[in-house]
C-alpha cells in the first residue's frame, strides 16, 4: 500500500514560510497522523480478532495472543514513513493467509484467559466432562466471539523449527498440508482502514500542521 499525501488546503502557506520549514512540519504532521490512525486500525483489529499485533525489530508482526509466537513467514507489516524528499508512506503488508497456529487456544489459554474464578471452574469442569480424544483434539479462536474445535488436525513441529496446525490430505500419514485463515490484508480492509485513515487526515491536518509549524518555531525540533 503507497500512499501521496498531497493536501492543497496547505499549498497558500507555501508562499509564507520557507520551503525548509514547510517541508519539515508538512512530513511530521504526516506521520504523526498516519502512525495515529495505524494504531487505531491495530486497536480495531485486536478488537475483532484473537490476535495480537506487536513491534519486532523494524516491522509490525502479528502474534498469539495467549503466547506471543509470531511467523516468519507471514502477518507482517513494514512502515516506511515520509521525509522532506519523498512524500509517499509506504505501508508494506505480507499477502499470505495467516497460519492457523497463530490462532490456537488450548484449554489451558482459555483457563488461563478468564477473568474470575468462577468462569476458569466452568471451563475446567466441561474439560474433565469430556474423553480424552476429544480432549486432545486442536482448538482455535479466530474470532472473539467463536472457539472452533478441528476435528482432524494436528499440531507439529517441523525441521526449521517452525510449529504450525496440520492435516493429513489422505488416509497415509502424508501428505500434509498446513492450515491457513484469513489475510493480513483482508483483516484492514474489513476494519476499513483506509476510511479511517482519510478521516483522520480530513479532520486533523491543519491543525496539526499549525501545531506543529508552531513548535518548529519555537525550536521545540529540528
């Protein structure tokens, strides 16, 4: 995703302040609304979906909510902000369906997930109900609102260390193949990110432009 911010509402200040200042405080206010309005969006999404999203290193990665593992592999987001040269924020997101790993919830996160006593004995006490196959059997919470038990899945470790949701294609013990969920594109745009973005831009770019063409003034930054 690129986006040119290009706002003509600003282009009559241009005619007062130099274009070292204009630059500076036109890429700052920028930023800081983009950076406001991913952060909402990552609010909406965590909202909707299990899931959460984390910093790790210079990208943005999706993480098991309950253990914190991430992927290499997918659910990734890398932000490249705009400076005085180049007026484009590019909001790079990884296209494969996030691994289904990412989304597990064993008995033991959902115990572990309520909130008073009472609610962790109900969940133990339906667990010890069940026998022991369906005890076993890989459960996952995608949605909030919706645990899913998978009947014929299994969880396992590869050589690379990578622990992923399997299932068998046939009755033979191969081949597998690795279960995937929905898009990290998908999960923006269903939060509609881009409204929110264009909303934030309608509503607070002058006046953070002011704000911060006034602090610029004041040598508050350089």
């Amino acid at each position: 995703m690129k986006i040119e911010i290009d706002y003509k509402e600003l282009e009559k200040l241009k005619e007062n302040i130099s274009k070292e200042v204009f630059n500076k405080t036109f890429t700052a206010t920028v930023n800081e609304i983009f950076n406001n309005s991913f952060s909402k969006t990552r609010t909406q999404i965590k909202k909707k979906w299990n899931i959460d999203i984390k910093q790790e290193n210079k990208e943005w990665v999706f993480a098991n909510k309950s253990t914190g593992k991430t992927n290499k592999r997918n659910g990734r987001m890398k932000l490249t902000r705009a400076n005085v040269n180049n007026k484009y924020i590019i909001l790079d997101i990884s296209g494969t369906p996030l691994n289904l790993s990412l989304f597990e919830f064993t008995w033991t996160q959902e115990i572990e997930a309520k909130k008073t006593f009472k609610s962790a004995m109900k969940v133990i006490k339906k667990m010890h109900n069940m026998d022991k196959l369906n005890k076993n059997k890989v459960r996952v919470n995608i949605l909030k609102s919706q645990i899913t038990t998978l009947e014929s899945a299994f969880v396992a470790t590869m050589k690379n260390g990578h622990i992923g949701i399997f299932e068998r294609l046939g009755s033979k013990r191969l081949p597998i193949l690795e279960k995937r969920t929905i898009t990290p594109q998908s999960m923006f745009k269903q939060v509609d990110f881009e409204n929110i973005l264009e909303k934030d831009f309608d509503e607070k770019m002058l006046s953070r432009f002011f704000h911060n063409l006034e602090r610029l003034s004041n040598g508050y930054w350089k």
